[in-house]
C-alpha cells in the first residue's frame, strides 16, 4: 500500500487528475475501476474521483509498487550544467517567478532532448530545496508568459499550483499590461493603435495579417510609440516600445512588418538585405524583440505582492550597441 497526503500544490484540484498525473500512464478506465473496488480510496472513504482534494487529504493506494511504477513515467531531476547558463530571477516570492529569459532559449522544451526555460526553473527549485522530485510526480513549475525562443526578456513564471493559475488568468483576461522594445527599419513618426487579423500558416511556421476578418483568423491590437531614430545601412530605423493589447504568436513581429516596420534581424518578417547588414556588422542573428515591462493591477490573494508594482528587464548588451552604434 502507498499513501499519498495532499500538499499545497496538490490541493484544489480533482481526486481523478491528481491520480493521472501520478500514474500518468494509466488509463482513465484504470482509475475508476480501482476507485469502485475500493483499491483507491480518499481519507479511507471510497471515492468516485470528483472529489475536490484539500491540504491533508490521504489518498491511499492498494496497489503493488510493482503496478505504481510501471504506470508511471520517471521523473528525473534537472541539471543546470546542461544549459550551461543560471537563471536570472529579477523577482521572487512563494508562489510566482519573473525571469529575465535570454535570447536563444526556448520557454519550453520542444524536444524531449531540449533544455529551455522550464527546465532551468525546475532545476533551481529543486537545488533550493523549495521543491522535490517526488513532488514531480504530481506538479511541475511552468512558465506563464512564453516568449519564442529569439525573444528576450520578462518572462512570468508560477513555482506553486495556485500561483500557475493566477498569473495564467491574469494573462487570460489581458489584465496584466506587456510592453516590448524593438528596432524596426523605417522612419516611424508617431505612436498609434493599429488592428487587423491574423492567420496561422502551421507549415511555414508563419502568420499572415489581414485587414479583414478571414476564415480562422484571430482579431489582433497593437500599440506602439517610438522612443527614437537612428540611421543604420544609410535607413532610418526607428526605436519602439510596444504594447500588446492581444498576444498571438508572432503578433510583434508580423504585424509591424504589415505596416512597413519589419525588425532587425527578423528572418521571418523582416527585410534580407537589412538583415544582412545588422548580422556582420553587429553579430545579429535573430529579431531584436525584448519583452522589456509588466505593469501589474491592483491584485488580491495569491498575487497580492505584485500589485500596482512594474517590473523591467535590461536591454542586451547586442541591442544596447546597435542603438549606440557600437560594433561587436
């Protein structure tokens, strides 16, 4: 027999998830059937599996060690010497991290041999001891606030089950406030709203913007104001903080080249010759896109450190010398 106590991060949510996330290679069927002999039971109750778990609970297991194990995946513990880099935590509390992810990193794991965000963070949790790797087994950290993987910058992530789903609802009601800074080609005189659509091309991994709502199009608002120009390759660039009103993939990046604004650098959107350029002369081989400020609302409860505070990571050091001239 095993016996698990519900902790903190196991808690609020349904008896029968938890056993999935436990077992994650048994199937639903397995549960229930164990649940309705009794071979599983909560508080030494039977159980149905909807039972909504709370601090404490004692969900018994009596199942051979055997059994247990081949319905579940190892968890092994993450290395830091992997990835080769630390975290860069520009605030911390009991339930969220704000990171400072540079660019070149995957958020998440894409491959089961990719090491990105996600793995670093679990890493420094576990070497702090604020988390275990039998706590794996039911609850992982995540990050909240994916950027792609070329995109620096402030990268909100939840370290407690109640702190992954407030900071994802508070990203789900676009109540927390993002703003970017870029370099775009082009002579940008003025700050504006704009709107549009856009529409997923999955085998190109690209996005088209349309003025007009299209067949699985998503409705996308964007702000910019220009902080600056330069004058780079004999072109006028302009220096821009951008706010995302909604955030869909490429938003940034596709919709400012719609307008005749493509980044530097950006391979995708942005313009080759320019590209070029930027690449031998700066060593540029990706978007100049950096997630650079949150403003958070007035919050309650699980977030309520955070509220009505702002939080900015620093520019790159490739982004500081391009804006200064300054060649790698």
């Amino acid at each position: 027999m095993k016996v698990i106590t519900v902790r903190e991060n196991e808690a609020g949510q349904r008896l029968d998830k938890l056993l999935a996330k436990y077992m994650d290679k048994a199937p639903k069927s397995f549960f229930y059937k164990m649940l309705r002999k009794k071979n599983i039971t909560l508080n030494k109750k039977k159980a149905d599996g909807s039972e909504r778990l709370v601090l404490g609970d004692e969900i018994r297991l009596f199942l051979s060690e055997e059994t247990i194990e081949n319905f579940s995946t190892p968890r092994v513990s993450c290395n830091l010497a992997v990835s080769g880099r630390k975290l860069e935590i520009l605030y911390e509390d009991a339930h969220v991290l704000l990171l400072n992810k540079p660019a070149g990193l995957l958020s998440q794991k894409a491959r089961p041999e990719d090491v990105s965000l996600v793995e670093q963070l679990t890493a420094y949790l576990l070497e702090s001891g604020q988390l275990a790797t039998e706590d794996l087994k039911s609850f992982r950290p995540g990050i909240c606030s994916r950027l792609d993987r070329n995109t620096s910058g402030l990268a909100a992530a939840g370290k407690s089950l109640a702190g992954l789903q407030a900071m994802n609802e508070l990203i789900r009601s676009h109540s927390l406030d993002k703003f970017y800074r870029c370099i775009a080609a082009g002579a940008v005189a003025q700050e504006a709203r704009i709107e549009g659509w856009l529409k997923k091309d999955g085998k190109a991994n690209q996005v088209r913007i349309y003025e007009q709502e299209q067949p699985d199009s998503q409705y996308i608002c964007t702000e910019y104001m220009p902080l600056g120009q330069l004058v780079l390759n004999q072109t006028v660039c302009t220096y821009l903080e951008v706010r995302l009103i909604t955030g869909r993939s490429h938003q940034i990046r596709a919709h400012l080249s719609s307008m005749g604004y493509p980044l530097l650098g950006d391979p995708k959107y942005g313009d080759a010759a320019m590209n070029r350029w930027v690449q031998k002369t700066f060593g540029l081989h990706a978007q100049l896109l950096h997630a650079f400020r949150l403003e958070f609302p007035r919050l309650s409860g699980t977030l309520s450190a955070l509220s009505g505070r702002t939080f900015t990571a620093p520019l790159p050091e490739i982004f500081v010398n391009i804006l200064n001239g300054r060649q790698g």
